[in-house]
C-alpha cells in the first residue's frame, strides 16, 4: 500500500490517546487519595505517566521494527514525548491548583 507515514501517524494517535486516557484515570483516582500518600500523590501520577509511557514503548517497539522498519521508532518517541510534557503541564497544573500555589 506505500502509506507508512499514515499508518505510524494513526499509530502515533492511538499511543497518544492512551497516555491521555491513562493520566486522566490516574488523576481521578488522586483525587480521592487519603492517608499517608496525600502528600506525594501528584508524585505518583507523575510516576504511573512515566511508566505506562516506558510499558508503551517496550511493547509496541517489536511491532514497529517489524512493519515500518529499524529506526522508526524515533518519529513515534518524538510525538509520545509531545502527549507527554501536555500531560506533565496538566498534572502540575492541576498540583498547583489544589496546593493554592
């Protein structure tokens, strides 16, 4: 079919989407965080977005190598890394908000 770049461009969306959806439930979830956790709970957002990224990457890399080739994961990463300095920048936000700082 020759249309690599629009299937690693859907591909890229769908990982993206993920992120989202993945902080997003992480971030309601904080919300209702009582106890000894409280105070590191933005942390620990942070924490699960950095590594269902990391998961993200480890899983689909043989997938990518594989149908788009060597190498094609860096345009992938680069657009993974976009989704995540949003989120990051929502998840401070947020942490800046509730903490009235």
């Amino acid at each position: 079919l020759n249309l690599q770049y629009e299937g690693m461009e859907k591909f890229s969306l769908f990982m993206r989407t993920k992120i989202s959806l993945s902080a997003r439930t992480h971030l309601r979830t904080a919300e209702n965080v009582q106890g000894d956790r409280v105070g590191v709970v933005y942390a620990d957002v942070l924490t699960y977005l950095f590594e269902d990224i990391a998961r993200l990457v480890e899983s689909h890399q043989p997938l990518v190598e594989t149908y788009y080739g060597p190498g094609k994961m860096l345009p992938l990463i680069k657009s993974l890394q976009v989704e995540c300095d949003i989120q990051v920048a929502d998840i401070v936000a947020r942490f800046k908000e509730e903490r009235h700082l």
